[in-house]
C-alpha cells in the first residue's frame, strides 16, 4: 500500500510542479517581449508567448 501512496504522491507533486512551472514560463516570456534588449529578441519572445497562450486555451 506505500508504493501507492507513493505514487499518488509523486503525482500530485509533479502536477504542482507542473502548475507553477507553466505560469513561470510565460511570465519569463512576457517580460522578455517587452524588456529584450534588441527587436529580433522582442520578436521572438513575442511569438513563444504567442504560442503557448494559444495552446494552453486549447486545454
């Protein structure tokens, strides 16, 4: 029985993790589009940004 708990555990650490992770990311990726230092990096930033506010609506 603690190899299950085990693993529920480790699940709904992953998905904590998970939680945190995803906002971090696009936070990161905001503030690069806004802050970079040159156009093609703002660009870029923009276009991640862009893809991943997409996909996670999909969800």
């Amino acid at each position: 029985m603690s190899t299950a708990l085990a693993l529920i555990h480790d699940g709904a650490l992953a998905a904590g993790i998970g939680t945190v992770l995803y906002p971090v990311t696009v936070t990161t990726a905001a503030l690069t589009a806004l802050l970079a230092p040159t156009p093609q990096r703002r660009r870029d930033a923009r276009t991640v940004l862009t893809i991943l506010l997409r996909n996670h609506r999909r969800k």
